[in-house]
C-alpha cells in the first residue's frame, strides 16, 4: 500500500516514469505505466502547451513549469 501510495503521490508531483521506474526497482518504465499511468492527469498537456507556444497559439491552459521564463 506505501509502494502504490508513494508512486502516484509522485507521479502526480511531475516527476518522470523513467526516474519514478528505476526509483521502484523496475526493469521498464512500460511496467511502471501500466500500473500508474491513470496517476497522471496532465499526461500530454505539457507537450501540447510547448508546440502551441512555438507556433503563437494561445492555450487555454498552460503548465506552470512552462510560464516561467
């Protein structure tokens, strides 16, 4: 229960799932996102947000992380 608490906790921090996978001893981070990737609800808006900034678009959201300059 304190594996799978600490995982999503993280995961829902931003912290990778490559790190997040090493971090609980997995031997790839597809093990660790087919357990935890629904612990990930911005999955994709980052990514999303960085090519809309390259292109001028004006998101509706944009990740904190990427509205510091």
């Amino acid at each position: 229960m304190l594996r799978h608490t600490f995982a999503s906790v993280i995961l829902e921090a931003g912290e990778s799932v490559v790190t997040l996978a090493r971090w609980l001893g997995h031997s790839s981070p597809t093990i660790t996102l087919d357990h935890y990737a629904h612990f990930m609800p911005e999955a994709g808006g980052k990514g999303r947000a960085a090519v809309d900034a390259l292109l001028g678009v004006v998101p509706e959201y944009v990740p904190d992380d990427l509205t510091r300059a």
